[in-house]
C-alpha cells in the first residue's frame, strides 16, 4: 500500500501512509486510539473507499482497485475484525461458506461436510449445523477465523482479535497464525497487548494521527521505544509508571463502607462475600466469563438479584435497580463501552450530566448554563480530547469516550466506583491516566473496585484482590502475597486439583 | 495546526446542528414559491361573514393554520414515541376514531340527537382523554412491557380501533346541535382566527413548558439512542417508553376534539382517516430519524404545517381528494431523496470537484 | 449481555413460532368443524377460504420477504389496487387481450420494485417512508386511472376468471343431494406455486440465506462479502414483483376494479407474516408460517362471520385480538427462552 490518504469529513483519518506486507510473516500494526489503524484496514478491505493513493498486490506494477469486501476477498485479502462480524441467525457452516461461492445453488451436504472438516482441524469445539448464536463468543470469534483461514487468504487481517480469547484461546491462535505464516500467508495483527506482539510478530508498523512513524524490525525495537513512538514522546520505561504511582493502602482500622453478603443475580454467579473500606481500591480479578463483572454488576443492581443483603455503613440497604445503588453513592462504569457506557447521538454534555440529572431528579432539569459549566469543568479535568461539548460522543476515540464516562461518574460524586475494565481498547496513554486518577481518588477517600484483564494494571494500582473462577468467588489476596506468580496460582486452583 | 483543526471541525459541526429545521423550512420556503409563481391570489386573506354570522378571516393561508393543527398535535406526541421507541404508532387515526366516539357518547348520552348536552363538553373531553390515554398506554405496554416492536404492536389497535368506536355509540352517528360545541373546530364569537390554531398553540407552550422545566427531552432521547446504557444510568427505559405513548394518546384526545367539533357528528371509517400516515411523515420532514434517538419538536411541528401546506396547494389546483395522495407521495418522494444523505454526500463532492477544476482552469 | 442476546434469536425459537402457529390453525379449524359444524365440515369452505386470499397469501410472502431482510414494504396493498384497475380498465375499454394485461400487471409491479428498492437500497432512504410514500402514489394513481368502480366484461378475461380447477378426491353433497367436486381458482394454483418456490428459495438457495444474513446483521452480511444493498434491493424488486402477481391474481377473484380495492391488505399481509412468526426486526421467518398465517387469519374471519356476528365491527375486533394474543405468545416464549 502506498501513499494512502482517506479524509473524513472534516478530519484527516490518514495521511500519506505507506505500509507494505511479505509473504509469511506476521506483521504488527500498533498505534494508539485514532491512530488510524481500523481506517487503513478498512481501506485495504473495502470498507472504506480512500481518496487518494494506490495498493498494490504480489510485485505486480498495476494498482489494485477495491471497492467493496467481496473485491478484497477475491484478491484473498480476508479479515477478523475485534468485533464478531458473522450472522448469528445462521448456521456455523453458513457463516463460514456465505458470500465466497459461485453459482446459485448450494451443495449443502457438501458444504456442512466441509465445514466440520475445517472446524476439526482447527480443533474447534462447534458443529457445522448449529446455529451460531447458540455458541459462545469466543467459538464465534474462532469461527470467523477458521472462515478467513479456508478462503486460500494471502494476506489475513486480524483486528484485535485476542480480546475476547482467554490466554489458552489466545495460545491456539498463534499456533494458528504461526502455522499460516509457514505456508506463506501475510498476516496483519492489530493489538493493545505489547507481550502479543513479542511473541509472534516478525516486524512493527507504527501509525500516529493518521500518519506513519514507522516501519521496524521486531529485534530491532524494544518495548519501550515501541510505546514512546507510540506515544509521540519518549518515556523511559514501563516500570516508571509503578515508581511514580504508590498503590495506596487503606487504613485496616477503618470499617467498611459496603459490604456485600452472599449475594446472587440471575446472572448465574454463586453466593459471594464481599466488602470494600472508605479510601481502599480494590479488584476483582479471574479469567474472561469467570464472573467477575457479574459480580460487581450485582452490587450495582444491573442484574436482578435473587439472594442475599448488600450493607452500607453496616445498615442494610436494598438495591433492586441501579438507581438505589447510585442513590447510595455507587457509580459503575460497565464493561462494554459501546452497549452499556455511551449514548452515541448525544453530545458530550449530556453525556457527561446523565447520571447526574437522573439523581436530581426528572422534574429539575439543570439549565443550559449549568450544564455547560459541568461539561467543561471535567473536560478540563480529564484532558477530553473533543472538538466541543456539542460534539457527539460516537465521534470521539475509545479513550476519550471511555473519560467521558468516567466524569459522568464522578459528577454524581459518588462514595463507591466501580469500574468495570476502564482501560480495555484504550491507548497507553489514557490507561496511565485512568491509572493515577483512580490512585488519586481513593487518596480523597473514594472507594474503588478496579476489573481489569491485565494482572499487572491491578497490581499497579489495587491493595487487594478478590479471585473469581467459574462464577465462583476463591480466594483473596492482599498486602505481601500480591504478586503475578500467587495470582496465577490462584486463579488457575481448580485445574490443578483436577489434574 | 492542532487548532486550526478544531475551529475547522466547530465550523463544520454548527452547520450540521443547524441542519434538521433546515429541511422543513426548505421544503416551506420552496411551496411558498411554487406558489407565489402559480398564482399570488394563494396569499390573499380577507375577512368573511361566515354561516354563523361571525366576521372571520379566510384565505388559503388560513385553512392551512386552521386544518394543520390536528397534525401538529398528532406531531408532538409522534416525535416523542419515535425518539423514546425507535418506531411508530399506526394507530393514531383510529385512536382519534375512539376518542371522538367517547366526547359524542358523553355529550348525548342514551340519545342519539339530543337537544341538549348531556353533560358539559369539558367532562367529555376529559373522559376521552382518560380513554385515549388508556388506549395509549395498551400500546404502551406492548412495546415497553411485551417488547413487541411499536409498529406491529399498534397494528392491533389500527386494525380494532375504528370498530371500537362504532361499537362505543352501538354503530350510530349522533348528532350535537348545540352551536357551543362547533367553537372547537371552527371559530369562538368574535375571534376571527379558526380555534384549532389557538389549540394548536397552547399544545406546543404546554409541550415546551414541560421541556424545560423537566428532563423528558433528555430521558427519551438517551432511551431511544442506547436502552441499556440508560438503564444503567438509573433510568427506567420501560416507563419511558410507556409514558410517551401516554402522551400521544393524550394529544389523540385533543385531535379528536376538534376533528369531531369541526362536523359535530362522527364518521367512524372516513374520521382521521390516514392521519397516521401524515403524522409519521411530520416527524420525518422535520428530520428526526425515525429510528429513534435524537429530535427536534419544532422541526416535526414545522413538517405538519408543510404536510398541509402541500395539501392546500393541491386541493387550490382542483386535484381530486382521491387523487391527492399521489401528488404527495411525489412530493416526499422528491423531499427524502433530496435530504438523504447518500445523495447529499455525493452533490457535495460532485461541486467540490466542480471548484477544483474552476479553479485549475483559472490557474 | 442482555441485550445481545435480545438480537439473537434462535432458528429453534422460529421453529417453537412455526409451530404454534400451524397447531393453533389446525385447533380452530378443528374447533370450528365441532361447533359451528355445517360450513366447516365442507372441503369447499376450506378451498373457498384459499380461493378469497390467493393475493394475500402472494403479497404475504412478499411482505415475509422484505421483513427477514429487516425492511418493510407497506405499499403492496396500492399496487394490488393499481394492477386491477390499470387492467381492468384496459381490457374493457380498450378491448385488449388478457395476455397483455398480465404483462401490464407484472409492469407495474416490477416499476414498484425497483423505484422502491433503489430508493431503500442505494440512496438508503428508510423503507417504511418510501414504501408509504408508493402507498399513497399507488392509491391516488388507481382513481386517477378511474374514479368509479366498474365490472370487467371483457370475455376472454371473464372465461379465466370463472375457469374452476377440480381438486381430486375432494368434494361433497349440495342442497339437491348431487355431488359436487370442490374447486379452486386459477390464482390459488398460483399462489401455491409461489409459496412453494419462496420456500425453496429461502431455504436452499444461496439468495436466499443471504437474504437472511442481511436481515441478521447487515454489518456482518458486509464484512462476509454479501452484497448488501443489491440483496436489500432485490427483496423490495421481489417484493413489487409479487405485489404485481398478487394484483392480477385479485383482479382475477374479483373481476372489477375500484380505487377501494385491497383496501388494508398491505395491514392483513404484515399480521399473517407475524403470526406465521416472521419478526419484523428481521433475520426470522417461514413462507410456510406466512402462509398459515394468512389461513390463520382468514379462518377466524370466517368463524366469526358463520358465528353471527357479522356486524363489520367484530371482523375488525376478532383480528386485532389474535394479532395481540400471537404477539403476547411470541413475546414471552421469547423472554422465556433467553432467560434460560
């Protein structure tokens, strides 16, 4: 790809990109939010159509041109997007088949015979018949690459394709996408995890702001100077970060604020124990589906519960709708940015002062000026990058929604916040941010539970550890025994007394 | 450069903010012409001595006042069940079909032609208020409560309505004598502009009212464009949704007042017949998305005047009342395609292109 | 997570649909049989039934068609009115030959297909607003054609429309005690013919899953190499296309034209889709469910007419209360089947 310019109204997306792609390797694409990564996929399959600029394929001089997905796969340019891009009404082996044969008619005996073949062979736990949306996420995530992988690709693209996969998913894939790069496939990985691209790239592609930084070689750039080209400034290590923030412990005198008794929802989680004390930040932590979210969801009220008491200040209070749990003093910043976080149509400010107005209540609106002066106040505060408090928020990069989301929170001014997976999808810069502002206000004396996938963001920044396995609260860790290695050990528990 | 890229980006979000009462007011403005071009007389407006013996205005201008405000009305509470339900309520004309049924039922009591009222026209009004918001709330609780999409859970009651009205008065076409009950849809004693657009006015106020002084505007709006994440955010999705079927069911009652004060009888299958429709379209020629989400009363309540509006001028060239509907249907067709944005995107890069070979010819 | 799973609903749940649809059907036709009696004993009440909805049960599977893909189209109604005017007008007085009529009536359904599907597909313009816009340009077009109301003569034409095909081994014994063999109508033929090649197209051909995929998921349809707008407008083409078919099918039970034709039908082929358990959000749905939807819905019309209470307004209460009590069905055994 050459030369790639695409403009979106108003906004330059990409700029004069150059990018190119070898037989057999494994290529990362890094760059934070808005980098403009998604866009110049998009561009190279169809999705989007660029303006200027030129793509071309297998040494030959003459620009390829493409227009729409069905040219890029026929050029075997196929793609896994971060989010499943399949029909959940249809079969697996529909989904694997559609949109790529010739003719009217379907073979079908042939086609599911086909499709089992495939899904054996990649060791996927799914039928050809069954329906897809009665499989999980991750079998669905997998059915989209076993399709990718069955068109003949030369070139495959996988968009974030590890967020959803726990780390035994994740080991199958690269056995996969090392197995493809032997028989000559180019693949190009999207990631946010800087252990993913050691692991099996071969060379690095930055982007910034729509432009190129940079094309490098795998041994040739170590992480850090990854993440300051990343970044645009040159930070001297990770580990800083740690340095500069001191996990604050909360006083072991101070009662609890809430505390939570063998509380179930409907959301199949067992009975767990549970509490939290003024200033303290917490997390829960366990592999993906391992309940964690489901817990705190509970405590929030999102899901209904069917047992057990929540207690604030030792007084039992009842929560059956998030709005007892924020008339309470809970705030929750949900795990699903797009679904349960933003409201795309509405501008920023009235993002921002949502949960704020419904506390206040339906017949006391703020005024205009009100409003205006709240949005500013924390777009100011967190640094939200937007163009003004019109904007609307769909417009704005992950991060940056992910930061109106939490001032929606904080405007509540709530005792307890919960924040389910902040910095998932978001740059390295914002996670740092969030990091020290959640360290920041438990320092003022808010109470924090911090879920996050990665062990070591939790342990940057929480002073104790809830571990869920299999919707099942086991264990606890705090003070010495918070490390890596415990973690783990507790986490994987169960498959150790199995085997 | 980081700035000049957000004043760029200001300027271009203004005008894209400004942007849906646009689309009403082109479609006016261009009416207005087409007019003024056809023929001038179309403005003229001259006081009248009417049956009654009342000195009215009359005028092409103000039949469109006068007949549009059942349509504004009917637009106000659209507007709102779009945006909170991401559909629409087909059963507004038979709604209106039940609610005019009640008044009549109410003020004539057992009699089907009474001399006098059986009880005040405010009482009447009132238990068809109840009523239509009742019915109002049935669809609301199908699409809020059963989750059946707003579209074919109104279905049930455009398909029932207007039997349920003939069946209220036992299939007969009562009568009001009583000169009083005609001021609604015609005109007060004294006033000369018709009442409906008096109607119509304090309907918008009262709307605006409760706009500003609650966050109805800003509930709906959130449950329309994401539901979970307003559940979320301590909102009732459910009870919104509910409530702005209650509250087209209320502006149905008003309609429905003046529909059958303006003939003081009722016709049960002709009444508000396809008002839905027109309603609907309101909504879509002020812009809003009839998927739900963000919108704009004024814009919808400008659109129901431009539906009339366009229906004047037809039933001015002596188009058949039949064949009007064809002539409109040209009209939307002509509006949407103009306003979608597809088409929009491809005029703007097709005079962008225009400039730059200007401009390198000039080079 | 609750939400998600709120879009995805399972081929097994369409299946429960289909199912209770077609056992619903066959109990109130049962019941009717035992209580009303007379009537429902006779294989012809049954074929009279087909032969009144032949149109419908046509412009029904257009309408299933369009609604899997996640669209509407609520104009057919116009242009079944349409089609029989325009033919009935040209086979009457321009003397014309029953062959042409039929091209005229598939014309004009192809015309609406494709403005419609264009509008829908390629400048995506929200169907529900274009295809009411056809509504209203197909109404007020049929009594631009001609105002009043008037019976076709035209002998060719009257000779196809009375033409009876025998169902074999079906019959009973009339008033005088002769036996007569039940019958149906040409357009019945045809509209069987219709549901059957539907069915199979849905079904088996790749059109048709794409059909499906598109009403699914259109982002997804995109991203799996679907052409989505071409499948967008092919359904609405389609579904003109049947609207035009069902027209002529119309005209041909009826044999006049009038401006008040097919009044509603656009309304009675979106609730016989419903019950037959097609969702309108798209993605579900069964010509077969369509098709006993419509036999659904016009069976308890004719329970409630042989009841005796035929004053106009209990057709219309009758109807409204089945589509509610299929809705509520649906509604729950959905809810119910998510929560497990």
């Amino acid at each position: 790809m050459k030369n790639i310019h695409k403009n979106f109204t108003g906004v330059k997306a990409l700029q004069a990109v150059d990018f190119s792609l070898r037989e057999g390797e494994i290529h990362a694409l890094m760059g934070e939010n808005g980098a403009g990564k998604s866009t110049l996929i998009k561009v190279l399959t169809g999705v989007y159509e660029k303006d200027e600029g030129e793509i071309f394929l297998k040494g030959n001089d003459k620009a390829v041109a493409i227009h729409s997905p069905q040219d890029a796969q026929n050029l075997g340019i196929s793609t896994v997007y971060q989010e499943i891009t399949l029909c959940p009404n249809l079969s697996v082996a529909e989904n694997m088949f559609i949109g790529r044969t010739k003719g009217r008619m379907q073979n079908w005996k042939k086609m599911n015979a086909d499709a089992d073949r495939i899904l054996q062979s990649l060791d996927i736990p799914a039928k050809a018949t069954q329906q897809l949306a009665n499989c999980s996420i991750a079998i669905q995530q997998m059915v989209a690459i076993a399709r990718a992988v069955d068109m003949d690709c030369k070139v495959l693209i996988l968009d974030e394709p590890t967020s959803s996969l726990d780390d035994k998913e994740v080991q199958k894939l690269f056995g996969l996408m090392k197995d493809l790069r032997a028989r000559g496939v180019g693949i190009i990985f999207v990631t946010h995890f800087l252990d993913q691209v050691y692991e099996v790239c071969d060379r690095i592609t930055v982007l910034r702001d729509g432009k190129l930084v940079g094309e490098y070689e795998i041994e040739k750039l170590p992480r850090v100077q990854l993440v300051a080209k990343m970044l645009g400034k040159e930070l001297d290590d990770e580990a800083q970060i740690k340095d500069e923030t001191q996990v604050y412990h909360a006083d072991e005198n101070v009662p609890p604020v809430f505390e939570v008794e063998q509380l179930q929802s409907n959301a199949g989680i067992k009975p767990f124990d549970f509490y939290i004390r003024k200033g303290e930040v917490n997390g829960f932590t366990g592999l993906l589906g391992s309940g964690r979210s489901e817990c705190v969801r509970a405590i929030f009220g999102a899901d209904r519960i069917i047992g057990g008491k929540i207690k604030k200040n030792g007084k039992e209070i009842k929560i059956t709708k998030p709005i007892d749990a924020m008339k309470n003093g809970i705030a929750y910043l949900p795990e699903d940015r797009k679904v349960d976080g933003i409201v795309g149509d509405l501008s920023v400010r009235d993002n921002i002062i949502l949960a704020a107005q419904v506390l206040r209540g339906f017949f006391r609106p703020f005024s205009k000026a009100q409003a205006n002066k709240f949005a500013d106040e924390y777009i100011k505060l967190l640094e939200i990058k937007t163009a003004s408090a019109d904007t609307p928020i769909k417009s704005l990069s992950g991060g940056n929604q992910q930061k109106v989301i939490l001032a929606r929170w904080l405007l509540t001014h709530p005792e307890y916040l919960i924040l389910d997976e902040p910095t998932r999808g978001i740059d390295i810069g914002t996670k740092i941010e969030i990091q020290k502002l959640v360290l920041k206000l438990a320092s003022e004396g808010m109470s924090v539970t911090f879920i996050s996938s990665e062990t070591d963001e939790m342990l940057r920044t929480c002073s104790r550890l809830i571990v869920m396995r299999d919707r099942r609260k086991v264990g606890e860790i705090s003070g010495e025994d918070l490390t890596q290695s415990k973690i783990m050990d507790t986490i994987a528990g169960g498959e150790k007394k199995n085997g | 450069m980081a700035k000049t890229r957000t004043l760029q980006k200001k300027n271009f979000m203004d005008i894209f903010s400004g942007k849906q009462i646009l689309i009403p007011i082109v479609a006016l403005v261009l009416l207005a012409v087409f007019n003024l071009i056809a023929d001038p007389s179309f403005y003229k407006i001259t006081l009248d001595v009417n049956s009654a013996g009342n000195h009215v205005l009359s005028g092409y201008l103000i039949t469109i006042l006068d007949y549009g405000s059942e349509l504004a009305i009917l637009a106000i509470g659209m507007t709102l069940v779009t945006a909170a339900s991401g559909g629409q309520d087909i059963s507004v004309g038979a709604g209106i079909a039940i609610a005019g049924s009640v008044i009549l039922r109410v003020l004539c009591g057992t009699n089907s032609r009474p001399d006098h009222l059986q009880a005040p026209i405010i009482v009447a009004f009132l238990v068809s208020c109840v009523v239509a918001m009742l019915f109002g709330a049935f669809n609301g609780i199908l699409v809020a409560g059963f989750k059946i999409q707003p579209m074919v859970a109104t279905l049930i009651l455009y398909t029932a309505g207007r039997s349920i009205a003939a069946w209220i008065n036992n299939n007969e076409l009562p009568v009001i004598s009583d000169p009083s009950f005609g001021y609604f849809g015609g005109f007060i004693p004294g006033i000369p502009i018709p009442t409906p657009f008096f109607i119509a006015v304090a309907c918008m106020i009262v709307m605006g009212l409760v706009m500003k002084f609650t966050s109805l505007g800003l509930y709906t709006q959130a449950v329309g464009i994401n539901e979970s994440s307003s559940r979320l955010n301590g909102l009732n999705p459910a009870f919104i949704k509910f409530l702005s079927f209650v509250i087209l069911g209320l502006c149905v009652a008003v309609a429905a007042l003046i529909k059958v004060s303006r003939i003081s009888t009722i016709n049960y299958s002709v009444i508000a017949k396809d008002i839905e429709m027109d309603a609907i379209l309101a909504v879509a020629l002020g812009g809003n998305s009839l998927s739900g989400g963000k919108f704009n009363l004024p814009a919808s309540i400008l659109g129901a005047y431009v539906i009339q509006f366009l229906t004047t001028t037809l039933y001015k060239f002596n188009v058949k009342s039949e064949a009007i509907s064809a002539y409109k249907a040209i009209v939307v067709i002509i509006l949407v395609v103009i306003s979608a944005p597809v088409v929009r995107e491809k005029f703007a890069s097709f005079s962008q292109k225009m400039k730059v070979r200007n401009a390198k010819e000039v080079g | 997570m609750k939400s998600k799973s709120l879009k995805k609903v399972s081929l097994s749940d369409a299946n429960l649909l289909l199912t209770i649809t077609i056992v619903v059907f066959f109990l109130m036709y049962i019941g009717a049989m035992i209580f009303e009696g007379g009537g429902f004993l006779k294989p012809q009440t049954f074929f009279n039934i087909l032969n009144a909805n032949g149109a419908l049960i046509i412009t029904a599977c257009g309408l299933s068609l369009v609604m899997i893909t996640g669209s509407i189209d609520i104009s057919v109604g116009g242009v079944v009115a349409l089609v029989s005017m325009c033919c009935a007008v040209y086979l009457d007085f321009k003397g014309g030959n029953v062959f042409v009529s039929l091209l005229i009536a598939l014309a004009i359904g192809l015309g609406f297909g494709l403005v419609q599907g264009f509008l829908v597909a390629y400048l995506d313009i929200q169907p529900f607003i274009v295809t009411l816009a056809g509504m209203f340009f197909a109404r007020g077009m049929t009594s631009i054609v001609h105002t009043d109301p008037f019976n076709v003569q035209n002998e060719a034409f009257v000779k196809l429309k009375d033409t009876r095909v025998i169902v074999p081994g079906m019959g009973s014994v009339n008033r005088i005690g002769k036996y007569v063999n039940a019958y149906v109508e040409i357009g019945v033929i045809v509209a069987i013919l219709i549901v059957v090649i539907m069915f199979v197209m849905l079904r088996w051909t790749k059109l048709g899953r794409s059909f499906y995929a598109v009403g699914g998921n259109r982002q997804s349809a995109l991203m799996l190499g679907i052409n989505v707008k071409k499948t967008r407008f092919l359904a609405h083409l389609l579904s003109g296309l049947l609207a035009g078919i069902a027209g002529y099918v119309y005209f041909l039970h009826v044999g006049s034209g009038a401006a008040t034709h097919a009044s509603g039908m656009e309304m009675n082929a979106i609730a016989s889709s419903i019950i037959g358990g097609t969702l309108l959000t798209g993605g579900v749905g069964n010509i077969i469910g369509t098709f006993f939807g419509v036999l659904s819905l016009s069976t308890i019309q004719n329970i409630v007419s042989s009841a005796g209470l035929d004053q106009a307004w209990w057709t219309g209460i009758t109807i409204a209360a089945m589509l509610c009590l299929f809705l509520v069905i649906q509604s729950v055994v959905l809810a119910r089947k998510k929560r497990k």
